[in-house]
C-alpha cells in the first residue's frame, strides 16, 4: 500500500506531552501569515500542533495519538499539487475569518451566501474543483481525492455552503458527461466567472420516481423546441448560470437533458420552499424555448446522465456528514469536559464516557469508509465497477451513523445544543437532511441488496486498490455508460480482510457475518420475501454493515489506526449486527429457521475495560480544546 509523506488524511500527529491539568486553549485564533499574498491567516500555524492534553481527574496523558479527524487550525493533509492545497487553507481561512458569531448570525437570518460566493469568485474555487482537465486551467480537474475534503471543510463551517456547491455539482453533471462540446466550453467559463450551477430533476408529484417525469419538450419545427413543465426542490435555481433540467420529448416519451437560463423571460422561479440561507427553488418553464444546442443528451444517454450524476453526487453527502460531526464533537468534548455537576466533570459519569467513546468510534469508521470508498471510485472502470456498492454504503450508512454521532452528542450536552452561538444548533438540523436527500436510505438498500449474491457468491481477483491520491482527472465517472448490470459485479473475496485482524471484536463479526451468510444459504428469502420491501430493509442493513465493516478494515492499516480504536469500532458494529438482526427477527414473515440465524447474529462484544480506556484517554479526552472556531 502507497504511503504519503508530510501528513496523514487531515490532521497529523498530535504530540502530547506532561503538563498540569489547567486546561487552556492558547491556540485558538493564533494569527500567521498567509503562505502565499502575506495577509494575517485567521487559521492558527503548526505551533498549535505543540499543546499540552489534560487528562481526565487531574491525570495527564503523554504520547503521540494519531489525528484523522479534520482540524482546520492543524490542516496538514497531503496533496501532490500546491494549488489543491493552497485552496482548502483558503477556504479554511475563509470561515475563520468570518468567525462563528456572523455565521450564525447569517443562518439565523437566513441570509444568502453571497459573500462566500464572492470568495469562491475571487480565488476560482469552483472553477478549479468542478472544471474536468482540459476545459479549464492547469490544476483543474474532477479529482475525487481533493473533492472529498472539500465537501468535508464546507459542511465543517455549514451545510447551506456545501449545498450551494453540493447543487452545483449535481448540475455539470449532466453536462460533463453530454456531448455538447459548446455547452461544456460555456460552462467552463461560468465557473471561471464565479457562476453556480442547479440540477433540474425532482418533479412536486413524483418525489424518488423520475420514470414519471411530466416537463416535456414539444418539437416546434426543425431542431426547436419548447418546454412546459414545473421542477421542485431545485437547490440554486434563483442564480445558477444553468439550471440542467431532465424532461421527456413529446410524441416519443424519450428522456432529454437540456440546460435553461433563469434569466429568460420564460422561466418562472417561483418561490424557494424552504426556510434557510438556500434557495431551494421550485420553478416553471412557460413555453421555454430551446434548440438542439441547448440539449445534453436524449434517450438512454439522458437517463443514464441521471442516474450516473446522482451516482456521482450523493458520495459527498457522506463527507458533510462527517464535517457536521467533526465539528459538533469538538463542540460537545469541549462542553462536557469543563463543566462541573455535583462536584465532578461531565466526562467523569461513566454514561457520557460511554457515548463519547461511541459517537468517536463512530465518526472514524464513517471517515474511513467514505476515504476507502473514495479510492474504489477513482479506480473504477468498465471492469471494475464496485464503487457501485460502496458507494450507495457511503450514503446511507454514513450519513444515517452522523445522525446516531450527533444523537449521542447530543444527549449528553443536552441545553447547550440548543444555544443560538453553537454550531452545534445548526448540526442537530443538518445532520438529518443528509439521509434524505439525493435518494432516501429505503432507495439506496433497495439499490444495495441487488448486490447481496454478488458479494458473497461470485469472487474475482483485482488488482489490489491502493490509496488514490493522485493528481489525476476522474475520467471514468464521467464516462460511465449503461448504469444497469448490476447483478454482474464481481467483488474480490472479503474473508482475507477479516483474517488480516487478530482483534476479539473482529473475529466475534465475522461469526455474525457466517451466520448471515448461512441464512441466505440455509433458509434462503423465498419469493414473497425478495418482493417485501419491508423484509428486505432489515435484511439490507445487515449486510450493509457487513460492507461497511470491510471498508473500515481495508483503510484503517493506511490510516494507521491503532488497534485498540478498530476493536472499540467493531464493538459498535457487533451491537449494530445484534440490533438489526433482532428487527428482522420480528418482522411478519420472517420463518421460523431465519429466525433461528437471527438469534445467532445476537452477540455482546468482547469487553476489554484497559482498551476501552486507552481509547477514551487518547482519542477521546485528547481532543479536548483541539478545535475552536474562532469568534
Ligand atoms: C432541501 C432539499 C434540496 C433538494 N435539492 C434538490 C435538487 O437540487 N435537485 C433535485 O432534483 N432534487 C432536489 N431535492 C429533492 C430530493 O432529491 C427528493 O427529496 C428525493 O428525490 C426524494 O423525494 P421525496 O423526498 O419527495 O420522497 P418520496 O419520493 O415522496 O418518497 C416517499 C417515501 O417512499 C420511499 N420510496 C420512494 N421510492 C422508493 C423505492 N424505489 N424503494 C424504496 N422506497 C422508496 C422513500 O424512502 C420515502 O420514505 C431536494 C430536496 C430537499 C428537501
């Protein structure tokens, strides 16, 4: 496996050393100057990297603890590029310094985002992260390494700033991946303008069925068109430079993808139908005209558009989710760990340790995920297209575990995250659209279980799939072709990844996961049962843990994460195993020998009191005063 050098997925090593329990954050709003145009950077320098940890009851904690989850004020990730840097400490810089206070201020008032537009303007954000090589300047190019920690500061600071970029994706989809050669020029250079960008595909009526998509385009002479029809739920569709809209043609009932002007006189924004700093627009074509230069693609290839955009798309719900709970755990670490009830800390009740360990344990199994996910998107090919599993996994797995991350969080701060100057306020809001939006958690293990037979019963070898970091342009994604087939996938044996942990937890999973894979066998879902959706949600989430867990496993070596946090990760997952396999134990036609597996997959994980203290003196209390936003 491919090693980098100079710094880790995002924040370094933090060096811990003895000192007394005071407990200070000198290195909150340090200034320095700005690597490149000299100005103050409101981001603190690598000497926040020297600090002193306290220790729970007065005890210190020395050694050095590795760092994955994101720091803006200790950013250190590798990049091969300068440019790829230089951007995310900008950005980071950005918010900073904005400071909590007006960001707050802004989400409360619901004002729209014009001064990070402005920014993303200015230092040609967008048009570096979402313009493919080729068509904008050098060190533009879709790079899903660089992409996945974009997404990731965005939502660190706000969700509304990951959507307004999050839409504009999802909108040169279609684009980059049409063949419309003058539309991709023009929207090259609406990026290089500052312009946003808006997905035209939910319908008020139809919700997750696209099939019945009513805009329509009727032919009106020779390669002329006009539109009529109402799209809703249209993120940016107040300012986008183009708003990609899906529709059928007249007459054929063939798909079309074209893009429309929010400024001509025959498009009606006409309301956002939301409350926030969004425009969530819904908006109406009144006999819109529009030529074959207007058109992206039709027919299967429009389809396809779709499907392999939202495909490209919803991994980055996955990445706010986990800059949602960065930020909300340092919050709550912070709260808990200075304040006083009946004469003790918050983090001495051993129930707060509990959901801490649980909620930290949890965030890094969503990150390494969602980093080794990232790696099998960027390998993917025609013959290799398992990021077609992992990535539906990244999506309602790990954004579903930011909800039981901020949950937990939650119950433990209690009051304070309802205050109007936390992040944490707008958190507990956020975190819950992520599940929800861009294909529900019930539509993605619909997509997932198609996989099932695949993964457990038809292996083939690949080339093994290193950590891809590379400053390279993700062609494949926008060449995907036919988004069927697949039932075809072929996966690489997951049992050696198992068997490359001697951990108590781990190999208690693996006896989960044979009893899973025996009920598929032994007391295979019959017909009815394959039909139910209701049966196969509960089933789906088994085996959706058992992908997740092989993901946690692949990275966790190249993230050198230490073994005891691996442990502490997969006794969450033996008790997520227990928990599902007792909602499928109850569900109606569950039969009497599928009920029988179900008992066996209910296990209590290893308890090991010395691991489970090592994790919460030198993951969890550790990051005690790591990270505050400045004011
Ligand atoms: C804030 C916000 C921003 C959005 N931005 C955009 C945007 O920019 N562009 C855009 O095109 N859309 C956007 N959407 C729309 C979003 O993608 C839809 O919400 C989504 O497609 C689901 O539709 P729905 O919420 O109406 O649920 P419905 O489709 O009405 O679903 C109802 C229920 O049926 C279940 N269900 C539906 N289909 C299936 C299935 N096949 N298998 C199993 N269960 C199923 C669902 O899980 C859900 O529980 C946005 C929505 C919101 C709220």
């Amino acid at each position: 496996m491919k090693r980098m050098s100079g710094g880790d997925c995002s924040g370094g090593f933090i060096p811990v050393s003895r000192k007394s329990a005071a407990g200070t954050r000198d290195h909150c709003g340090l200034a320095r100057r700005h690597p490149r145009n000299g100005h103050r950077s409101a981001v603190a320098g690598p000497t926040a990297l020297s600090r002193t940890l306290d220790g729970p009851h007065g005890r210190c904690y020395t050694g050095r603890v590795r760092m994955i989850l994101l720091n803006p004020k200790q950013h250190r990730r590798a990049y091969r590029d300068e440019r790829s840097r230089e951007l995310m400490l900008r950005t980071i810089d950005f918010f900073e310094r904005k400071g909590k206070r007006r960001l707050k201020a802004d989400d409360r008032a619901r004002i729209w985002y014009a001064d990070f537009l402005e920014f993303v303007k200015q230092e040609g954000i967008f048009a570096t992260i979402c313009t493919p090589a080729g068509y904008g300047a050098p060190g533009s190019r879709w790079d899903t390494w660089r992409i996945c920690e974009f997404a990731e500061i965005l939502a660190f600071y706000g969700l509304q700033y990951w959507y307004t970029w999050q839409v504009s994706v999802l909108g040169l989809g279609p684009i980059w991946m049409g063949r419309n050669e003058a539309v991709k020029r023009r929207a090259a250079q609406q990026l290089r303008d500052g312009g946003i960008f808006a997905f035209g595909l939910s319908e008020k009526e139809h919700g997750a069925d696209v099939y019945a998509t009513e805009t329509t385009l009727f032919p009106t002479g020779e390669g002329t068109y006009t539109a009529r029809g109402r799209k809703y739920y249209i993120g940016n569709a107040n300012k986008a430079a183009m708003v990609s809209t899906f529709g059928k043609l007249a007459g054929t009932g063939e798909y079309v993808f074209f893009v429309a002007d929010p400024t001509h006189e025959k498009y009606e924004c006409v309301q956002n139908v939301v409350t926030s700093q969004n425009f969530v627009a819904e908006f109406a074509l009144h006999d819109y005209p529009v030529t074959e230069a207007d058109i992206l693609a039709k027919g299967d290839e429009a389809w396809n558009a779709a499907l392999n955009t939202v495909n490209i798309g919803k991994f980055n719900l996955g990445w706010a989710s986990i800059g949602i709970c960065s930020h909300a755990f340092y919050e709550a670490i912070d709260h808990a760990a200075s304040r006083r009830l009946y004469g003790r800390y918050v983090t001495d009740f051993p129930h707060v340790k509990r959901m801490f360990v649980d909620a930290y344990a949890r965030l890094v199994a969503m990150k390494l995920v969602a980093l080794r996910a990232a790696d099998y998107m960027r390998a993917a090919s025609p013959d290799d297209r398992r990021f077609l599993l992992y990535n539906p996994v990244v999506k309602m797995k790990v954004t579903t575990q930011g909800e039981a991350v901020i949950d937990g969080l939650w119950d433990v701060i209690a009051a304070k995250g309802f205050e109007k100057d936390m992040y944490f306020e707008m958190a507990t809001r956020d975190i819950r659209a992520l599940p929800k939006l861009e294909g529900t958690v019930h539509v993605n293990i619909a997509l997932i279980v198609k996989f099932i037979p695949s993964y457990f019963f038809n292996h083939a070898a690949y080339p093994p799939v290193a950590r891809r970091d590379e400053a390279a342009n993700d062609d494949f994604l926008f060449d995907q072709g036919p988004a069927r087939g697949l039932g075809k996938i072929a996966f690489h044996d997951y049992g050696p990844v198992f068997a490359g942990y001697d951990l108590p937890n781990v190999a208690l999973f693996v006896e989960q996961i044979s009893a899973f894979r025996e009920l598929m066998t032994a007391a295979t879902p019959d017909e009815a049962q394959r039909r139910d959706l209701d049966f196969l949600m509960a089933l789906g989430e088994i085996f959706v843990l058992v992908v997740y867990a092989q993901l946690v496993l692949e990275n966790a070596r190249p993230y050198a994460v230490d073994d005891g946090l691996v442990d502490q990760i997969f006794d969450c997952l033996v008790r997520d195993v227990s928990h599902f396999a007792l909602e499928l134990y109850g569900k109606p036609s569950t039969t009497p020998a599928q009920m029988d597996h179900c008992l066996r997959m209910i296990r209590k994980p290893v308890v090991d009191q010395a691991r489970y203290e090592r994790v919460w003196h030198d993951h969890v209390y550790a990051l005690k005063g790591a990270y505050r936003m400045n004011d």
